[in-house]
C-alpha cells in the first residue's frame, strides 16, 4: 500500500490540479485511498472523492470510516449514488443502499434498472450481520443435464459480468440446490458428460438468517473458496464468497480488541474531536469509578500504611501484576468464546488451568519481587507478605478472567464490552485488600 500525501492532495485540489489528482488515484490502491478521504477535511472530502472513477467508488466508500461514509452520502446527489450502485457488485450494492437514510432509499431503489433491482431485492431484506447480507447475487446456476461443453460456454458469457467464481451451482426447475461442480472439475471432465454425472451431491451450504460470526466459522471449517446461501426450502438465493469472509473476520478480531479496550467499534482515527469525546468519556467515568472502589479499599488500611510507609511503594506492583494476568486470561476467553471453542462442557477444564497457571505465575512473580523486596527494605517479612499478595492476587486473576467473560456471554450480554471493567476492578480490589490485610495481621513483624 502506497503512501499518498494529504498536504501534497489539498494543495493540487486548492490549486484546481485536477488532472494530476486523477494521476495519483489512478496508481493507488483501494485501502490507500479510503485512508486519503478519511484524512482531508469535510470540503476537500468530496471534492476528492467526486474524482474517483464511479468503478472503484462503491469500494473506497466502503471502506472509509463511518463518519467519512455518512458525510459522503449525505452530500451526494441521487444521480450519483445511482450510477455507484449500478456499477457495484449486488452485495456492495445493497450494503450502500443500507447506509443511506431511510427517506433516500425508496426514491433511490425505484430509479435503479430492473436487472440491478432483481440483483439487489434478495439482499436487502436481510440483516447485514447475517449470510443473506453478505451473499450476493451474481453466480454460475445450471440444470444438472446440459453438458459439460456448454455449461463452459455458459461460463464464457457470464465471466464478463462477475468477478472471480469457483463454482457452478447446481439448480433444477424449481431452482433449489441440487449440487456443485468446481470450475477445475468442470474443465478436467469429457466435454459430453452432463453435470449431474460430475457434480457433487453433498453440497455445504448457508441459511441466509446465519449470523456472519458462525458464517465464518464454516469457511474455516470447509476451506473453500465460496459457499452458496440456500432457503429453507432449498432454493438458491445467492453465495458468500471469501474476500467477503476475510472482512468479517478482521472486523470481529477489530471489534472484540476495541470494545476491551473501551473503544467503540466504529472509531476511527480520524474521527472528530467531539465524537470521540463522546465516545470514549462515558467509559473512562466508569473506569473512575472503579478507581475510586480502590482507593476506598487503601483507606481502610491507613493506619497500616502510616506505620510501614514503604508498603506503599509495592502496592501498584501488586495489582498492576493481577490486571496483566486477567487481561491475558480474558483476551484468551474471549477470543474462544468468540470461535465457538470454550462452551460450558470444557469451561471447568479450561477455569482449572487458568487458575492453576495463576497460581504457578503468582509464586514465581511473588518470589522474584519477593527477594528483591527484602533486599530493599531490610525485611524478609515484607517480601513474605508480597509473595502471598501476588499468588492471591493471580488466581483471582486466572478465575475472574475465565469465569466473568462465561457468565457475560450467558445473559446475552457482549463479553468483550463489560469484562474488562471487573478485571480491573477485582484484581485492584483484592491486590490491595490482600497485600494490606496480610501486611495488618503481620504488622508487629513489618514495623522495624
């Protein structure tokens, strides 16, 4: 991916150097001018995105952040969203038609050519979480009994329409799914053979109410290059193909590794200050609250700290330790709970080895600080009480990592969003509640 640079863009759009913007986007690549709309400012914005050739539009519109793709089709005009819809892949097609505003969409869909409405009507009624919003509509159909030259030809005829296909589907007249012949089985067979004698009868397939998550999971399963999206009556509604798999699942890991770490999944870097603000405020008031639910557990060990001051300066080792242990734990679960691997059948082995592992870390980590603690103050006993405080604290770290996120996940609530908080909480919480009680019980032998 090229580098394009802003200031050298705005400064060719300021000085009407049209044609040598067309230049620069016409040797850049897709990604690389998402990144350029999503950089230049609300007026240069369109003004850029006017210039791209209507083939490649659909694409870069997809891929620019929310707020760029809202501004975009706010600011454009019927005719144009027209003409991107009709040059775009049915399944582009109608992800654009849903990120319009709804009063737009009716005029718009009833302008469309009647082939690109037949292509898109099967999409739209589905979620775009689901196969149905992700399948589109071009593909290779064929009865069962033509041959094998001429389903070749049909091949010819249609390639120019569509982008990379593997298969050809199987239909009979009822157009449900009957089989599936790949384009290398296709090409090896004697060309007088009938598809039906080559085709595989077997055949994967998706419903269209599927969610993308467990649509993904069957691509990883099948490895295959794309899955046909079949009614529960049989019939052949569209496919899913991999490039469309690939965005699913580097949007799913995006959205799990923003939402622990308090991001709303929809951010992007170069969103304005203010929504930002209001997106990330409210989870940084919650994470305070948390904060203050720590300090209120110190408190209640003052007198302890008054008279072994030093404790102070281990405090923050002690839970920093724990936090970093459960968040290890947590981004695991998580990711399992997400690829379907963790369940309730193996959760107990898994919470088993999780604390057990926090354990083992804690007496390692424990000793290790431990010693050096001792050495510092002057006091084995100090080092004793972190050793203690830090094994605790891991366990409770292997426990709540595992367990929070199962227990999230069992009230339908999104694990990734919430479990982070209770690893905060609990591991800073219990860390000094621990490292300060056992310090309290011990402190006749702390105080020197």
């Amino acid at each position: 991916m090229e580098h394009i640079d802003v200031n050298l863009i705005k400064d060719l759009l300021e000085n009407k150097k049209i044609d040598k913007v067309k230049k620069i986007i016409g040797d850049a690549d897709i990604p690389s001018l998402a990144i350029m709309v999503d950089q230049l400012g609300d007026k240069r914005k369109i003004e850029f995105y006017l210039l791209l050739p209507t083939k490649i539009s659909s694409e870069v519109l997809l891929e620019v952040s929310l707020h760029s793709r809202k501004f975009i089709l706010k600011s454009l005009k019927d005719k144009y969203i027209i003409s991107m819809i009709e040059n775009a892949e049915s399944d582009d097609s109608a992800d654009i038609l849903g990120e319009i505003p709804e009063h737009k969409v009716k005029r718009i869909f009833a302008l469309l050519p009647r082939k690109k409405k037949e292509a898109i009507a099967p999409l739209i009624k589905y979620e775009e979480d689901t196969a149905g919003g992700l399948m589109q509509s071009e593909l290779v159909a064929a009865s069962g009994t033509i041959k094998v030259k001429d389903a070749i030809e049909t091949i010819k005829k249609k390639a120019k329409d569509m982008d990379g296909f593997n298969y050809v589907y199987i239909v009979d007249d009822k157009e449900r799914l009957r089989g599936v012949v790949s384009i290398r089985d296709l090409i090896t067979s004697p060309s007088e053979k009938k598809l039906y004698q080559i085709m595989k009868k077997e055949v994967v397939k998706l419903n269209p109410d599927l969610d993308k998550e467990k649509v993904a999971e069957v691509f990883r399963n099948e490895d295959l290059f794309a899955l046909p999206v079949a009614d529960k009556n049989g019939k052949l509604l569209g496919r899913v193909t991999i490039d469309d798999v690939l965005d699913v699942m580097e949007e799913e890991a995006t959205e799990d590794m923003f939402k622990i770490a308090g991001v709303h999944p929809d951010e992007s870097i170069f969103d304005p200050l203010k929504k930002s603000l209001k997106r990330r405020l409210p989870w940084l008031i919650v994470n305070l609250g948390t904060a203050i639910l720590a300090a209120l557990t110190v408190s209640l060990f003052r007198d302890t700290l008054q008279a072994v001051i030093i404790l102070a300066a281990f405090m923050p080792i002690i839970a920093g330790m724990g936090g970093n242990a459960g968040t290890q734990t947590l981004t695991l679960i998580v990711r399992g709970i997400a690829l379907n691997q963790l369940n309730l059948s193996n959760y107990k082995k898994v919470l088993l080895k999780e604390v057990s592992l926090g354990m083992i870390n804690g007496v390692v980590i424990g000793i290790i600080m431990g010693i050096i603690a001792s050495l510092w103050t002057g006091n084995y006993m100090i080092g004793l009480v972190i050793l203690m405080a830090m094994t605790i604290n891991l366990i409770v770290a292997g426990f709540i990592g595992t367990s929070i996120p199962i227990l999230l996940k069992r009230f339908k609530i999104d694990p990734a969003v919430a479990s982070s908080v209770f690893i905060t909480t609990f591991t800073d919480v219990i860390g000094f509640f621990t490292f300060l009680g056992i310090s309290t019980l011990l402190i006749n032998f702390l105080v020197v």
